[in-house]
C-alpha cells in the first residue's frame, strides 16, 4: 500500500525535475532579413554603366541564426552559436562554400574566470572593431559602407569549395574572452591554427563606461604557403579608438594601421600599407529616428598593381563617406535611405580589389587604371529583426 502510494508523490517529483532540466537550458532563434533597391554608377564591364539592383541593405546582412545555452551549475553555461548569411534577393546563402557561414561555434562561459569557444567566429580584434569601434557595427556588406572591414580579414584565404576569400571569421580557432565589470574592462584573444587559410593571432581590450567607449586591437595573419624564398608573407593590423555620447549625438573617432606583405615579397617587393582615419556621429533626432554621417580617410601606401604585387612608390588616397537616415517603425523594424560615395587618387586608380569591390568588374583599365576616380551610389531598404 505505500509503496503504491508513494507512486504518484515520486512522479511529480520527476516531472518537477524534469521541468526544472528543461527550464535551466533554452535555444533561440534569431536574425534579421533586409532588402533594399539600390543605384550605383560605374558598374559593369569598362566600369561606365549606372545600375539599379535588389539586394540586401547595405548596412544589414540579412542572416538567420541559432543559439543556446544550457546551465551546468556553479555560475558555468555550455554556449553555443550557429548562423548563416543570406541573400534577400535570390534566397541563396551569402556564400557557395559554408552554409553556417558567419559562425559556428561551441563553448563555455565560466562566469567570472571567462569564457571560451572554438569553431568558426570572429577574431578578437574584429570583436572590437564591432563593439566599439565603428560606427555601423562592421555590418555591411562590402567596401561601400565597411571600407575598414578590408582591414580585419584573413587577405590570404583562398575563395574553394572550403575557404571564403577576404574573409572576416576564422575557422579552426579559439577565443577566450573576460569582462572585469568593476574596471570596466573586456579583454580577449584568440588563436587559429594553421590550415588551407593560414593562421591567426589577436588580442583586443575594451573600456566603457557611461561617458566613454574606448578600445584597441591587434590581428596578424599568416599565409597558408611560404613563398619561394622560404619567407611567409603577413598581414598585421592595429587600431585603437572609441566612442562618446553628447547629448542626443555619439560621436567616433579611431585609426588604424594595416600592413600586407604581397606575392612580391619573394622579389623583394614592399609590403603594402594603409592608415585610415574615421570619423562619424550619429544623431539620435528622435526616438524613432537617428541621422549618421562617416569618413573614411584611407592614405595607402606601396599599393598593389594589377597582377597583385606592391610597388614602391605607387601610393594613394581612398576617402569614403557615407550618410544615412533611419526610421524606427518599431524596436526591431526600420526604413532607410543612404548615401555613399568613394574617390580615389593615384595608386589606388590600379587597385584591383578596390575596382572590384566597386565596380563589380575585374581590373579595369591597365596603365589608365580603374577609368574612373570616383564612384558613388544610393539605397532605400528596409529590414526586421527577431
């Protein structure tokens, strides 16, 4: 007889843990979808051609994402984060190669001593970039509107059926990251280990506080392959910056130097480098609605020609600007309009990268270089998170 009835006392004591189990772990899903028809001048084979096109806003990547935690007890959580890029437009990821193209990662955050991941993510330094450091959040998608992004990627990944070209994230690595809330400070670092894509070292601290954001990186790349010589080419990039509210405006400022060894090296070729000073502010007008200005000042040095090898000598200006409105329709929808535009001077006129990321087309031009020293463009898109 007690045994029996002690039956039900001991199943609701089991649902009650198990209830408890299931409460102390969640999955989220998560994103953000964006459109945006958009004009842009110099376009297409010969670089004279004006276009209209549909496509993703140009500051929000559309990308649907999961992430979870589960608590394991003592202040200490298993974390985890998958996510994909897509193109509004077609449907397709932003990349042929990865479907989890933008992170994939599994971890532990241990509370006060940290937190660790592995996989495929963001260096630390690119952490920084996006946390403090510029404005839009490194959220675009191309040099129209992130010229600085050119500067937190991996030059040296190869675009196959593995690797994405000039890429952001790197894969195969780990990252350990600490906040010390009461100075303030968040601080890490992050290693990827040697593969098809080279390897990684980076080191980032931050500080914000409520009239300040200030904070500084580190990245060094490392090419896949030696060269002939036996010397394998770098690419290193330091910055530092922040970020200030006055009053219903936030102002950024930061500088970075970036240095990229070519596929000249092996003849004794300079490497290539580029300090970029931004500026920007954003003006909150409204509650529903902010007013952003950048530029971008890029003063490139020993810059690349068109068969991608340095040349001493072969230096040049970059400056971008950019304005964009916003219009709140709620927390998580908004309508934009903006504006952008590139002009170039001397080496960069034979920049391929440049003149791709630009123009859409291959190198342009040879001895007259990209055929044009100016190139700009405007958007209206929308986007909803969840």
């Amino acid at each position: 007889m007690n045994k029996f009835a002690l039956a039900p006392v001991t199943l609701a004591a089991l649902a009650a843990s198990a209830s408890a189990t299931a409460q102390s772990s969640s999955v989220t899903l998560y994103g953000q979808v964006s459109a945006a028809i958009e004009r842009r001048d110099h376009q297409g084979a010969g670089a004279g051609g004006k276009a209209w096109s549909v496509g993703n806003d140009e500051f929000y990547i559309s990308n649907i994402g999961l992430r979870g935690n589960e608590d394991l007890g003592d202040g200490m959580k298993a974390i985890f984060r998958l996510e994909s890029g897509l193109n509004t437009n077609n449907g397709t990821t932003t990349t042929s190669t990865k479907f989890w193209n933008r992170q994939a990662f599994v971890g532990l955050d241990t509370g006060e001593t940290g937190t660790i991941t592995i996989g495929r993510q963001y260096s630390a330094g690119v952490d920084r970039m996006v946390r403090t450091l510029d404005i839009f959040n490194v959220g675009g998608q191309g040099l129209t509107t992130v010229p600085i992004a050119l500067y937190g990627i991996n030059r040296f990944s190869p675009n196959n059926a593995t690797y994405v070209s000039n890429d952001n994230r790197a894969d195969d690595s780990v990252k350990y990251r600490v906040v010390l809330p009461d100075l303030g400070l968040d601080l890490g670092s992050s290693v990827g280990f040697k593969d098809g894509a080279g390897r990684h070292f980076s080191a980032d601290i931050g500080q914000t506080t409520k009239s300040y954001a200030l904070g500084a990186f580190y990245i060094r790349y490392e090419a896949p392959t030696a060269l002939s010589n036996g010397y394998v080419p770098k690419q290193t990039t330091v910055a530092f910056g922040g970020n200030v509210p006055v009053g219903p405006v936030k102002i950024y400022a930061n500088y970075l130097v970036n240095k990229l060894d070519s596929a000249g090296a092996a003849l004794g070729r300079p490497a290539t480098e580029d300090k970029v000073l931004s500026l920007a502010a954003r003006w909150t007008v409204a509650p529903n609605m902010d007013l952003s200005g950048a530029l971008y000042n890029d003063k490139g040095t020993n810059l690349r020609d068109p068969l991608s090898n340095a040349v001493a000598g072969r230096n040049g200006n970059k400056n971008t600007y950019i304005a964009d409105i916003e219009y709140y329709l709620s927390k998580r929808s908004l309508l934009n309009v903006a504006y952008f535009r590139t002009s170039m001077t001397d080496g960069y006129l034979f920049d391929a990268i440049t003149a791709t990321a630009l123009s859409g087309a291959t190198h342009i031009g040879g001895i007259a270089g990209m055929g044009f020293s100016a190139y700009s463009g405007f958007q209206v898109g929308v986007r909803q998170a969840f």
